[in-house]
C-alpha cells in the first residue's frame, strides 16, 4: 500500500518536533554567555547533523545502485541528497542569525565550520543540474551515483580536517563538556525531531515519485491498449 506507515510517522516527527521547541523554549536554561540567543543552537545544530547525514547515506544509497543497477536505489539517493540540500538551506539561514546576533555579523569567512559546510552545499548544489543535463536514464543514473558516492566521502573527511584545527570559533557539539544535563536532553529531543522530518520528507517524496511513475506507466499501458480498438474502429469508416 503506498504511504504505509506515513501518516504515523508524520504525528511523531509534529508531537517530537513540538515538544523539543517546547523544551528549549522552557526547559533548557540560558547559556551564561548568549543568553536566550542560544537558543536556536537547538534548530541550527541538529539541522547541520541530519543534513550532513543525508548527504552521506544518499552516498551509501548510490553504492547500492552500482551494485545491484536497481532504479529504486539511484531514487533513493537522490531523494536523500535533495531533503539534505532542503535542510542545508535552513541549516544556512539559522547560522547567518545566530552568528549576527552573537558576533554582529551575518558570516566570518575565517570560521572553518562555517565556510566548509558552504562547501559541501555548494558541492552538492552542483548535483541536481548535473543530473539532468544528461538525458539518457542509465548514465545519468550511473554519473549522479558516482558523484554522490564521492560526495558522500568528502563529508567526514571534510568536517574531521575541521574539528582537528586547534582555534575555532564555533561552538564544539560533542566531546566538548560544556553542556550540562538539561541542555543535552533538549538537544537530543531536538536532534531526533529532526531525524524524523527528515525521515518524514524523505518518505514522503519517495511515495510521491513512485506513484507519478506508476500512473505515467498506467497512462502508457492503457493508451497501448487502445490503439488495436482505435485502428480497428476507424477501419471500416475509410
């Protein structure tokens, strides 16, 4: 059945989401340094998270195409890659208010998380023209999985280059200590809302796509169908 299991997963990404805005907004305290600014630290960090995840799983989705040369899965990873490029937007937006509300500025072009998250964007932005500038199915299924497979690597090897530099500005997420219980439990709440819009978009755009593909083939088949009855109708008027 198509769109099984959407419409639950859909009141659990609304009830999770609602709920972790509720907690931010109520429950974690104030950072001693931001204050109530920090705040969006729990929409912007989870959006970089699920979206820098997407672009590596459209990545392992797009090995699994080369591999089995199954349609579905060059699908799958272009739906991935597109919800990620979604989230990178929002991802930019949020990071461009929080750093003019912090550091009086819209960017720093200094600042290596910021400037190497624009990368990997623009990276991939580059994904969906090059896609469709190739008109034949097969190489433009094979050529986009090839990109994506190398896409997907540079992530990690992007961000680890990063999180090695000794100075940085932005704010360290794990590993740094500086968040205290509250502050964790809001931002994991927030993380999984996220995940599962993510999930939910992602689901979402699959169902839509293989239903359109299914009514096109429907619309073919019946038009085959007809053309013996056409032909053989207007026969007898000639």
């Amino acid at each position: 059945m198509h769109g099984k299991g959407l419409r639950g997963l859909s009141v659990a990404t609304i009830v999770v989401l609602v709920g972790a805005f509720a907690i931010a907004a109520f429950y974690a305290p104030l950072d001693a340094d931001q204050g109530f600014r920090q705040k969006i630290f729990y929409l912007h960090v989870p959006l970089a998270i699920v979206s820098l995840v997407g672009f590596i799983v459209g990545g392992l989705l797009a090995v699994q195409h080369l591999r089995s040369r199954a349609s579905i899965w060059d699908l799958r990873s272009y739906v991935a890659i597109h919800i990620s490029l979604i989230l990178g937007v929002a991802v930019l937006v949020t990071g461009a208010i929080w750093a003019k509300t912090s550091w009086g500025v819209w960017w720093l072009w200094d600042e290596p998380t910021l400037v190497s998250f624009l990368i990997v964007f623009l990276l991939y932005a580059t994904y969906t023209p090059m896609r469709f500038a190739i008109e034949d199915p097969e190489r433009q299924a094979r050529y986009a999985s090839v990109f994506a497979i190398a896409g997907g690597a540079f992530v990690p090897i992007c961000f680890g280059a990063v999180r090695a530099q000794e100075q940085e500005v932005h704010p360290q997420t794990f590993g740094s200590g500086e968040l205290p219980g509250p502050m964790w439990l809001t931002f994991l709440v927030s993380l999984a809302g996220m995940a599962l819009l993510f999930a939910t978009l992602y689901r979402f755009e699959i169902e839509t796509k293989l239903t359109r593909g299914r009514l096109r083939a429907l619309r073919r088949r019946l038009l085959d169908d007809d053309a013996p009855v056409q032909r053989r109708s207007a026969a007898p008027t000639i």
